[in-house]
C-alpha cells in the first residue's frame, strides 16, 4: 500500500494534527517492532489503514508524548501502541515482501539484484510480521498466493478487471479484516468491499500513470491494446467511475465513531483526485496557466472550502479563523461553526450547532 491516497485536505489544525499523530505513531512502531528502517516504509496509504481502525474501535486511540523522527525535536502527541497500530505496520512490512517479489520477477539487471538483497536484509522482519498476521487469523497464505499469481493471470488476460482481480482481492482481505481487528464483525462486508474497490482503483491508477515507461521497458499494461491516449481514457474511466461509486456506497456504511470528515478527504476525496487525473479534469500546470486567478479569488475559494469542511465537533477551527474569520453561522456559506463558543450567541460548549 503506497502512494495512492494523498494526505488530508482538510484545512483545521485538529485534523491535520490528528493525521499527523496516526501517521508518526506508525511510523515510530515500524521503529520499535521492525527496526530503525522500518520507520522509512510509513506511507498515507497504512496510515489511512490506521485511521481507519482507530474510527471504528470502540475505545477512542491513547496518545504520547514524545519525538517523531527527530530525536531532538520538541514532543507532541502520537498515538500510541494498539493493535490497529500493530496490524498496519505489519500490512505495510508485507507490503514491502510483496514489492520485493514482484521486483524480482519484473525486473532486470541491477534493480532485480537489489531486490534479492533488499529480500534477504529485511527476512527477519517479514517473518515477524507474517507470524503476527497468522496469530490475528488474517489469510495470509491465500493473499500471498493471490498475488503471486498475478503474473499468470496478467499472461493469459489484456482484460483490466480481470488483471486487476488480485490486487483487488487482497485490499478486500486486508481492509476486511479489520472487523476482526476491531471487533466490529457486522462491517466485515463493507470493509471488503471498500477493500476491494481501492485494490482496483489502485492497479487500475498504476496501469495509467506507468503505461509509457512499460511500453518502453517491454513491459505487461492491460492498457496497451489502447495507444491513443484518448481511446485509454475511454476505456478506464467508466471503470473507475464504477469502483468509485462502489467506494462511496462502502464507506457509508461503515459505523464509524469519530474521524468521519477525515476520513473522508483522505479516502473519497482523494480517490475523486485521483480519477480527476485520469479524466484530465484534475489540477495540472497547463489548467493553471488557462484559468489564472486572482489573489481575491484564490482567497474566496480558499474560504469557502474551509468553512465548508469544518466539523467544529471534531476539529480546532482556529486555522479557519485566525486567517478568514468566515465561520459563525451565516458568513459562512451556511457554515455552522463558531469560532468563539463563549461569546454569549447561543451556541454551546463544542463550538457549532450539531442539528
């Protein structure tokens, strides 16, 4: 799991300091449980794992104080050691297995020498995330076979779906299975479907973004019937949509107890980012140099998107605030939040009216 989902969008200082708190807290465990390297493998894509877990616990995450990366830094709140902590730092170890292996079957000279070494360097710690994986009863025989199987299935089909299967199957499994993680059983059907349509979104995102380079490596792409980049986009993106429809459906079922709005800039919203991409609708050099805006502009639109995502329930507004004092109800846009709850309006101690 990396690199597909980008970091939070969202504007409030509790929010960006609750992401960074699951994302260091993971980071400092890889650190403890797998060794100082390991701290090198912490990505957004197992810190949404983690967050995700830590949503759907019935005990709200425990913090620490302490030091990140920079032993020497000032302390600040992580999250502590947990079992969903533990389970994503053992995803993310298995994640590097499976790069590994995939490099050394892929890849040639040099990269797939490197890859042999990285393999056997990092045995030991493979070996403890496997056997924390089977003590928790996640499948890890069948994933591993899934996705060593890819390579057959990808030589014997041009089909994107079906070429995509086992990557899909394994995001089901590895999302899925935080129901047994958490002790919330009654999701395990919603999580694997999340699971699953995120595994497809991400092979099917890969496929996009590496399609020249492996067509100049002499490499498989399930894309490379399409060389018109505009046939490609036809043929993706109704896909894409689909699985992001699929996305959204799972996500909301889920009884999430907290972290809900970031959740969902991380993960519908940065899927949304991602599809935009392929579309050719999504952020780029050449649609900022066509539709220049002006410094009012940039700032309304800035505004708005932070009032907009505001749930003073669940996040400090004083990054809001500070800058654009657009959040008491009515100045907003409709914004509900109230920056200052002790100001004799009406609107009680959390800071918006929760109606």
């Amino acid at each position: 799991m990396f690199g597909y989902l980008p970091g939070p969008a969202m504007c409030c200082e509790k929010a960006g300091a609750l992401y960074r708190a699951h994302f260091c807290g993971l980071g400092t465990g890889l650190h403890r449980d797998y060794g100082a390297w390991g701290r090198w493998l912490v990505n957004r894509d197992s810190t949404f794992l983690a967050l995700l877990g830590s949503a759907l616990t019935g005990d709200p995450p425990s913090f620490e104080r302490t030091t990140c990366c920079n032993r020497f830094a000032t302390p600040r709140d992580l999250v502590a050691d947990s079992p969903v902590l533990q389970y994503a730092a053992a995803i993310t170890i298995c994640g590097l297995s499976a790069k590994i292996d995939d490099d050394v079957q892929d890849e040639r000279g040099w990269r797939r020498l490197a890859a042999n070494v990285g393999g056997r360097l990092a045995d030991g710690s493979i070996s403890r995330a496997l056997g924390l994986l089977h003590a928790w009863r996640f499948p890890v025989k069948e994933v591993r076979g899934w996705v060593a199987g890819q390579n057959d299935i990808e030589g014997s089909s041009r089909d994107l779906q079906a070429c995509s299967r086992p990557t899909s199957a394994a995001y089901g499994e590895i999302v899925g299975h935080l129901a047994e993680v958490c002790a919330v059983p009654q999701s395990r059907a919603a999580l694997s479907e999340l699971g699953e349509s995120l595994g497809f979104l991400i092979y099917a995102h890969d496929a996009w973004d590496d399609w020249y380079r492996d067509r100049k490596r002499g490499q498989f792409n399930p894309l490379h019937a399409f060389p018109d980049i505009n046939g490609r986009r036809e043929a993706v993106l109704p896909m894409l949509e689909a699985a992001l429809q699929r996305l959204r459906a799972a996500f909301l079922q889920l009884p999430l107890r907290r972290h809900r709005d970031l959740l969902n800039s991380v993960l519908i919203e940065g899927a949304e980012q991602r599809v935009r991409q392929v579309s050719g609708s999504g952020k780029g050099k050449a649609t900022r140099r066509q539709h220049p805006q002006s410094p009012l502009e940039r700032t309304e639109r800035q505004r708005d998107r932070c009032c907009d995502r505001c749930d003073c329930c669940d996040c400090d507004c004083s990054g809001c605030c500070d800058i654009f004092r657009c959040c008491k109800p009515g100045r907003g846009g409709g914004s509900m939040c109230d920056c200052n709850p002790c100001d004799g309006d009406g609107i009680e101690c959390c800071g918006c009216d929760c109606s």
